[in-house]
C-alpha cells in the first residue's frame, strides 16, 4: 500500500509540475514529447522569467538536419509550427537552445505570435524571392557584419540591400542557402510562407532583415528619391511656344557640406517643357546640391542645397531667376534658362568656345556639341549665343 502511495503521489507530482508546461520534441529526441521542456523561469537558457518565452536546451548527439516542434507537454493537439520547425547541427554533441514565444506583436516584424526559433545558427543565409529569380543559392547573402545595409555587425541582425527596377508586388523570405529550409512570414518552418511587398517607383531600396536572436523577419521598401525636374536651355528655346527640342541633361547630387562631394549623378530626356523626373537611390533626410549640366551650357547649381520631403522633390529652375545659385540663369521670353554657349565646357563663355563651331559651320560637318541652338546644322546661327553670352561674361558660379 506504501508503494501505491508513493507513486500515486509521484504521478500527482508530475502532471503538478508538466501541467500547462511546453515540451520540444524532434528527431533529435525521438520526437518525445514529455522529454525535453521548455521553461519561462530564468533557468534552461531562459533569459528572463515570466516574458511568455519558454526556453529549453538540448544536446544533439549526431551533427546533421533535424525537425522539431514546440509541443504542449504531452499533449500532440497543441503543437507549433504545424508543419516541422528545422535545425542544422555541425558538431557532435551540440547544444542547442530552443525557444518558444508565446506573446503577440503590433510591430512591422513576423510571424506576430507564436514563434519557434533556435541558436543552430546554420550556414549562409540567402534572401530568396521574386527579386531574384527565387534562386536558394544565389548571391544574395545576408550580411551581420557592418556591409551592404547592415548596421551593426555581430548584433544578430542580417540584411540584405537590393535595388529593384521596376515596381511592383513582391515576395522573398531568408533560407538556408541552398535549401528551402527558411524563416517565413508565418514561421521559421518548413513550406513557410513567402513576406510580401510593394515596391512603388523605379529602382527603390529594398532592405531585407532577419533576426537571428527571435527567428522573426521584416522587409522595408524604402522609397527612392524622386526628383521631378523643370529645366530649359536657352539655345533650344522657341520663344513663340516656350517649348525646347527635348534633349538628354546630366543632374548630379552633391554633398551640402564643403567640399560638395559628387554622390550621385544620373541622365535624364527632357520633354518638351523642359519636364523630367529621375531616380536617386540615397538617403532622404539630408539636403542636396543639385547641379544640373548639359553638352554646351554653363554648369548651373540651384539656389541652395535642397532636402527631398517625403522622398519626393519638385525643383523649378525656369520661374525665377533665383532658382540658381548665384543668380545664374538666362532669361529668355518669360523663362529662365540654362545659359547656352559653353561648348568646351571650361565653365566660361569666351571666344574659345568659337572653335569647334566654326570648323564645323566651315566643313559642313556636324557635332552635336556645337549645334548651340538646336536645329540639327551647325551654322552661323550658332554664334550668337557664344557671342552673346562671352559679352557678358557668363561663367559656372559655384558655392
């Protein structure tokens, strides 16, 4: 009788003490599922008691892949994922730490309740998705190391930068190189399911995350700089419409701090109002010189350096003459204009720049540089904004 006391009061022991309680069970472990538990108690590789994190630790005897699941003690009707979590050991006798989160996130990270993870810490990992051709073992690594958009290196935190054409819908989520052993957007787990985005202008940062520490993934697409652009130039101007022969300009970025280093520098069609839009892949909290050239005008900067709101920026340089920095514009019916003339682009309109367009003008021949107003011949015609222009002592003014 003695004995059936004991181990009746040893069974109301256990079940007092795996109540309620969380178990992991695997492959590892033979899929035991009131083995190997999971505790919220600060002990087990549980960091901080009562957060709703069950932790547990295990040591894998044989290296190699293995599926698990957090599983109510016991209990297989409650288990998480539903379809295998995964590990990858590399050494024999690994230990490894399992966790399962049990709180609910309102944050931009996923899945947003109920997550499995584990600190297996396996190979590379890929940012596999439609940017990529959904390619596993493509170049697309994630970085914990301070590069390509990482912030800081060791922190457990992997990034992946991309630049993406064309907008549009997109999926991707992080996968063990080279298999589709992934963290998706509703579990680190097998058959996971893809995170989705939208991209909404041509060639936008895309930054890819997975936190290794939580098993939890996050994309942001960040939009890129949009410069909508009004710019004429003098020589191609019909004065009787304010159109202009659309022609290609270069606008560069530059830095709004002395020595104004050259960030970036893109090309862009103008139309025929003089209307062109471009894309800049940078930060858009800073303001920016913009600096705007074409094959035979003056260089011409804007009136200050600008700041992009909301990544967008609508910048005017044929309303005032102020729209340049210095006051550099040529005004021509009621537009202000780039100053034409500069055909061997020194930054001076002088007699220098005659020369190219008269060896064409006498040789009959064309260059594109010296057709100064436009029209497709390299004449006469030409001359008299050079002419103009060197009168007045046009040159670039620059901070």
């Amino acid at each position: 009788m003695k004995k059936l006391f004991t181990l009746f009061t040893f069974l109301l022991f256990s079940i007092a003490v795996h109540a309620q309680a969380w178990a992991v069970a695997g492959g590892f472990n033979g899929w035991n599922n009131a083995l190997d538990g999971l505790y919220d108690d600060g002990t087990h590789g549980d960091v901080t008691a009562g957060d709703n994190i069950v932790t547990g630790q295990v040591t894998v005897a044989t290296a190699g892949r293995y599926e698990w699941k957090a599983v109510l003690w016991g209990n297989w009707s409650t288990a998480y994922p539903a379809d295998n979590s995964w590990i990858y050991t590399t050494v024999p006798n690994q230990v490894v730490t399992f966790t399962f989160n049990t709180n609910t996130y309102t944050d931009n990270w996923f899945p947003l309740t109920n997550i499995v993870n584990a600190n297996d810490n396996p190979g590379p990992v890929v940012a596999a998705g439609t940017h990529q051709g959904w390619n596993n073992a493509g170049t697309e690594v994630m970085h914990d190391d301070g590069l390509d958009g990482d912030l800081a290196a060791g922190d457990g935190i992997y990034t992946w930068h991309a630049i993406l054409a064309a907008p549009g819908n997109y999926g991707w989520k992080p996968v063990y190189s080279g298999t589709w052993d992934a963290w998706g957007s509703d579990n680190r787990k097998m058959y996971s399911a893809d995170q989705n985005y939208t991209t909404t202008d041509p060639n936008q940062n895309v930054y890819f995350y997975l936190n290794n520490n939580t098993g939890r993934i996050a994309v942001s697409a960040q939009p890129a700089l949009r410069l909508n652009l009004t710019v004429l130039i003098q020589g191609y101007l019909n004065l009787s419409n304010s159109k202009i022969t659309p022609d290609t300009v270069s606008v560069e970025l530059h830095n709004s701090v002395s020595p104004y280093a050259l960030i970036d520098s893109k090309q862009v069609l103008l139309d025929s109002s003089g209307n062109g839009t471009l894309y800049f892949n940078h930060p858009n909290d800073v303001p920016y010189w913009l600096v705007v050239k074409f094959r035979n005008c003056v260089e011409t900067w804007s009136w200050a350096a600008v700041t992009f709101t909301g990544s967008v920026l609508n910048y005017d340089f044929t309303w005032t003459q102020g729209a340049a920095y210095g006051n550099n514009l040529a005004l021509a019916g009621d537009k202000w204009c780039l100053f034409s003339g500069d055909v061997n682009q020194d930054g001076f309109i002088t007699g220098d720049d005659f020369a190219g367009v008269d060896n064409d003008a006498s040789n009959f021949d064309y260059h594109a540089v010296n057709d100064v107003n436009g029209d497709g011949f390299v004449t006469g015609d030409d001359f008299m904004f050079i002419d103009n222009n060197a009168a007045l002592f046009v040159e670039r003014i620059v901070p």
